[in-house]
C-alpha cells in the first residue's frame, strides 16, 4: 500500500512536536494509573475474601484502605482518559477522521467496560456495611472484570496501529471494513497479555513498596507485613511470566516489524547470526560501545543461531525510527524486568528457605525500589512500542506527521495540558497520602510474629 496524506498543508515543525509530546505525556501519565485499575480489584477481592474467611482484622482493613484508594485513581483516570479521547480527535484526525470506522469497535467497548467499572465501584464503595459480605464481595468482581475488559480493548486498537488489518485501501478509500478482523490482528495477542501482566506487576510492586518502606522505619506488625506480602507475591508470581511474555511479543517484532527490532537492537546492516546487543550508543550509523553476545539476537528471534536479521539500511532513512530512544529504552526495560525477577528470585527462595530474613534491610531496600522499577519499565516498554513504529502511526500506511491536526496553536493545548497533569498529581498525591495517614482501626505489633513471618 502507498503512505496515505490527508491534509494540503503539513503542521509546523513546532506544532508537530507539541502534539506528539501532548500525546506521550498523557499516555505515559495515564497508562500508570490504568494499570492499578486492572490489577488493584483483584489484590483488594483477595484481601477482603481472606478477610472474611478468616477474620482477621488486618485483611480487613487493609482491603477497605485499598478500596478507598481505587476510587481516588479512578476518578484521577476518568479525568486523564477523557483527556486521550479528546486528543485522539482533536490532535490526529488524519487517524481517526479516516480509519474510526476500523478501530471504533474496540474504543466503544471499552466505553461500556468503563461505565459497568464506575457503576460497581460505586456499589462497591458505598456498600461497606450496608451490603452482606458474600453481596459485597461479588459486587467487587465486576470492577475487576471491567478493568481488563477495558485495557484488552484499548490495548487491540493499539495493536492495529502495528498490524493493520480488517480494511481493504482502494484508490485511497477504505472498503471492506471488517471491525472485528482489526481489533483482532496479530499484535493483539501479545501486546493485551503482555500489558495486562505488566499492570500486575506495577500494581503489586508499586503497593508492597510502600509497605516496604514501612518496615524498613521499623512498622513490623502484622498489618504492615501483610500490606507488603500479598501484594509483592503477586507481582513476584508475574515477573517471570513476563519474561515470557515477553519474548511471545518479540518473536511478533521480528517476524512482523523487523525495522522495529534493528531499531531495538541497534543493528544497522543485515547479518546472519547477529549478535545480541548489550548497551550501547548509536553514532553515525553505527553502535558503539556495546557487548555483544554472538548469535545471540538470531537466536531469540528466530530460534536459529544462524538465521537472518534486516539491519536498518533496510529501509529509507526517513522510514528508520530513532534509534538511540528506542534502542535505549528497550535496554532500559529489559534490564528493571530482569532486576525486578532478580528481587522475585531472592523473594522466593527466602519464602522458601530463611522467611525470617523477609525483615532483612537490604531485602526490603530491594523491594522498595522494585515499585519505581516497575513504572520505569512500563513507561520504557511503551517508549519502545511507540516511538519504534516510527514514522508510521498507521504501520507502512500513514506516516505520523501526515494523520497530525494543522490547525496552528497546539503548543498552546500542550503548556495547558502540563498545568492540568501538575495539579492532578499534586492531588493525587495529596488525597493518597491523606488516607495512608488515616488508619481505621490500630494494630498492635505481635513480637512471635516479628521473627516468624508466618503465612497469612
């Protein structure tokens, strides 16, 4: 297919860049918050169920906390995904004026996934008390499902991005659409998986590191080691699910996307059993300062050491995406995954083996940092998803700067759209920590339990 232009007049340099910055600043700030709306229901079902099936009051409390900050982080991303559905009309309408009626399936069901989710959490919240356990409990599964219904569709329209499919391009009209062939495409398999796991493990990490820190001020009672534990077990359990995962999404990259994958690995000509790329810069077409690994990327890639890797010289110059960005920020994901199930590694032995060093300083310091890890690794693994499609924003169809709005004054949108993400993390971060401070009921340390770590 020829790259489709839709407008006369191309958009300012400026204009251009302040549309795209305006886009990864609300997709990277949102996509943050999403990720505890899918993964937080079902920490916080589990919590009140061992609750109620066990009586203690530590899992009860902590589920009515964690409960109380859902709803902060849903109304915050009620606000910041609003804002992304305004911005995919008003600053791409090359995309969406053109290819809506391929993509608007997924986007319309994950507007009902996202009224059903703010009708139960409502429920949810308000039925503390007032509703049975058993009613209330079930009343909480729904937010869960909702969740992931909701980033399973949104995930598939970006997966189209990538491999669009569902469409047929005739005289540049589109024919044959086929909504259900494009939200279903190739890429849509690992990319949802790949960020549904990941949502849990920012979710888990990000919690028990809070926690974590607790402990490490000396706060070693029950509550504060349950808040740590279920939390960290589960994003401990998904890391090397991840992995997994992970390498199902690169094997797509490779077959499907092979200028992505030179971008990721900074290959620039075609070799047999390239060599695997730790590091690195890019300098004048090639990159320097890198250990490889012979063989090493043919290998993953294609399960063949001697198989063939496109380098970039592939393709046009204004075709290649920006190597460093997308070489580094895939460097910079893969590295916090593989720290992070390091950390799980340790988590699990010690489980295991020695669950009195689960107080140990330096384990918790790890476990601390796994939390901010976890977001670094969400927003590079975006990074590298985004910017290594480049220039396409529809994939060998529609160039980015050809679907951008060129009306003038999108700079404008941008520094308004910096006070508003300034003013929403500021209160979020406020309300949060209002209700970290605010514990319903105090709980006594129990020192047997101090050297035990015993199993909720």
């Amino acid at each position: 297919m020829e790259p489709l232009s839709f407008f006369a007049e191309a958009a300012t340099p400026g204009d251009f860049a302040a549309a795209r910055t305006q886009m990864a600043l609300s997709l990277g700030w949102h996509i943050i918050i999403a990720s505890f709306g899918v993964a937080m229901p079902a920490i916080t079902l589990f919590m009140e169920w061992r609750g109620y099936r066990t009586g203690s009051v530590e899992y009860k409390i902590l589920a009515r906390r964690w409960a109380r900050a859902m709803g902060v982080l849903f109304a915050v991303g009620a606000v910041s995904g609003t804002i992304l559905s305004f911005e995919m009309g008003l600053l791409w309408p090359g995309l969406m004026g053109t290819y809506g009626q391929v993509i608007g399936l997924p986007f319309t069901l994950e507007g009902f996934a996202f009224f059903v989710e703010a009708i139960f959490l409502g429920i949810y919240l308000y039925g503390w008390e007032r509703l049975s356990p058993k009613v209330h409990l079930w009343s909480g599964v729904p937010i869960l499902v909702a969740g992931v219904v909701g980033t399973f569709c949104v995930v598939s329209a970006n997966a189209w991005m990538n491999q669009p499919k569902g469409f047929d391009l005739v005289d540049g009209k589109i024919t044959g659409v086929d909504p259900l062939g494009a939200m279903f495409n190739r890429a849509t398999g690992p990319q949802s998986v790949h960020m549904i796991v990941a949502a849990f493990m920012v979710t888990g990490f990000c919690m028990a590191s809070v926690y974590a820190v607790g402990m490490l001020r000396g706060r070693v009672d029950r509550y504060h080691r349950l808040g740590f534990l279920v939390p960290f077990t589960v994003a401990a359990v998904m890391a090397p699910v991840q992995v997994g995962v992970g390498d199902w999404a690169a094997h797509f990259v490779a077959d499907y996307q092979p200028v992505k994958l030179a971008a990721m690995e900074g290959l620039y000509a075609t070799e047999r059993g390239a060599p695997l790329h730790l590091g690195g810069v890019a300098v004048d077409g090639e990159l320097r300062y890198a250990i490889e690994i012979p063989n090493g990327l043919s290998l993953l890639a294609h399960w063949d050491p001697d198989a063939e890797i496109r380098g970039l010289n592939t393709v046009p110059a204004d075709q290649q995406p920006p190597v460093n960005v997308v070489h580094l920020s895939f460097q910079l994901m893969v590295g916090a995954g593989f720290a992070m199930l390091g950390v799980a590694a340790i988590f699990g032995f010690i489980w295991w083996r020695r669950r009195g060093w689960l107080t140990n300083r330096w384990f918790l310091r790890a476990a601390a940092l796994c939390g901010p890890a976890a977001v670094l690794a969400l927003e590079a693994g975006w990074t590298t998803t985004e910017t290594g499609r480049q220039p396409w924003v529809v994939y060998g169809i529609l160039r980015t700067h050809d679907a951008v709005n060129t009306a003038p004054g999108l700079r404008t949108g941008l520094y308004v759209l910096l006070l508003v993400y300034c003013l929403m993390t500021i209160a979020t971060v406020y309300v949060l920590r209002r209700l970290a401070r605010d514990r319903p009921v105090p709980v006594a340390p129990q020192e047997s339990d101090v050297a035990t770590f015993p199993v909720p």
